[in-house]
C-alpha cells in the first residue's frame, strides 16, 4: 500500500497531518466533521469519488477518446472501406453495360426461394441495374461510412456493410416467398445504406449522450432514411424486405458497439 501523503496544515499548530484524519494528531484540534471514504485506485488509496466528480471523470476520458479518435482520423489516409463499397459496384455497372452478362449473372436475385446460389446473396447487393440508384446509395455511403470506419475500424465496418446487405437480401427472398408470390427481385445496396446510417446514427447517439455539447439533427437524418426506404417505388431491384432488414441491422450492429461504454 502507498504511504499517504501530508498535505493538510493545521491551522492551531501548524504540523502538516494526513488529509484522512479528523483530529490534528499532535494537538487534538478538530480538523474536519467526518473523515472522508477512501478506495484503493491501483496501489494507492484516494478519497472516494462523489457521483458528480465520478460523472465529471468519465466524461473528461470520453472526451479525450473522442479527440484521440479524431486525431487519428486526421492521420487516416483514405477511407478505403468506403472507397470500396462505392468503386465496387460502378466497376460492375461498367461490365454490365460493356458485356452480355444478365444482372442475375453478375450476382442479382431474381427467382424463386430455394432456387438462388448462395454466393447471389453476399454479391446481390454490390449489384445495381441503374445508375441513379447507385448514385443515391453512393452518396449515403460517402456520409455515413466514413464515421463508421474511424469509430470502429476497417474490418469491422466491412463485414458490418457485408452483414447487412447479405442478411436484408436473405430476408426479401425468404419474406417474399412466405407473405407474397414467392417470386424475388433483390439487388443493389438499400439495405446495405440503411445499415449504415442505423449504425452510425446509434453510435452519434450514444456520443450526444454521454457529452450534452455533442447535438445529433435529426432532421437530415430523418430525411436520408425515407429516401432510402423508398427506393423501391422507383427501382424494381431495391428490395422492400431487403432494405428493412438491413437498416434493422445496422441499428443492432451500432448498438453493440456502444454497450462497451455504458
């Protein structure tokens, strides 16, 4: 155990004494009404924290993560998880548009359950029929896919866009052959954005909870999820299904990811 240190001064006879007494050990004065709580920090004893200076701790370390993460965001490159979800699927545009390959050949779904090749549900999503739909899946990725790779790092943030777009597609085929005609058209990263913005939406959460300066708008947000939601009105490839379970996901990924800090 650590020797205590002196540092109270009594005010009678003017001996330093140890901060942990009541009474000034050399002339009986009265120093303090109750010794204060200690517990052990490592090897040392230390007064015992208050619920207030316990807060105050904790949100001075979470707010020095947070500027050590953006400081290694200023020291990070490029992206490359996000450079990556956006180049992959414009290169297989580009095939699509340059060769005689069908889109269910290049990976969509399009079929009924049961008959669809495993490797259709991890590529599906990286396939995309229009370009206006990849532009708008691409510029939900540009925002939210970056914040995503700084907070938790290149490999998981890749296997999180996989996990959501591979289940969301999984999904539409299995929903649509148990609530509709069994018949599936699933392709292009819908549920694979909307993963992303509930990942990234509950890790900001759980920012601006823990620091009350950090606000979350809510309004942008609000607004990029309904035009993802409806990209199935205007393309036949952006699965309902598969867009839901993607989003539902990713809000479940994001929420993992905060419970270490509570």
């Amino acid at each position: 155990m650590a020797e205590t240190e002196l540092s109270v001064v009594c005010k009678s006879c003017g001996s330093e004494v140890s901060p942990y007494v009541t009474e000034c050990p050399y002339c009986g004065t009265r120093l303090r009404k109750r010794a204060p709580k200690l517990e052990r920090r490592g090897e040392a004893l230390a007064p015992q924290e208050t619920r207030r200076d316990r807060r105050r701790r904790r949100s001075a370390e979470r707010r020095e993560r947070r500027e050590r993460m953006r400081r290694l965001a200023l020291a990070v490159e490029r992206p490359y998880v996000t450079l990556a979800a956006i180049l992959i699927p414009a290169a297989i545009v580009i095939v699509d548009r340059g060769s005689n390959l069908t889109l269910e050949q290049l990976g969509a779904i399009e079929g009924f359950a049961g008959t669809t090749p495993w490797w259709h549900y991890l590529a599906a999503p990286f396939v995309y029929n229009d370009i206006g739909y990849l532009f708008a899946v691409g510029v939900a990725m540009a925002l939210f896919v970056p914040g995503l790779e700084r907070r938790l790092g290149a490999v998981p943030t890749a296997l999180l866009l996989v996990a959501c777009g591979a289940l969301g597609a999984l999904a539409a085929q299995g929903l649509d052959d148990a609530l509709g005609d069994g018949f599936t058209f699933a392709a292009g990263g819908n549920g694979v954005a909307l993963g992303a913005l509930g990942a990234w939406v509950m890790i900001r959460r759980a920012d601006a909870r823990d620091d009350p300066t950090e606000e979350l708008d809510t309004i942008p947000l609000v607004v990029a999820a309904a035009v993802l939601l409806l990209l199935p009105v205007v393309n036949d490839y952006a699965n309902w299904w598969a867009g839901i379970v993607g989003g539902l996901t990713g809000l479940a990924a994001g929420f993992s990811a905060t419970l270490g800090r509570r």
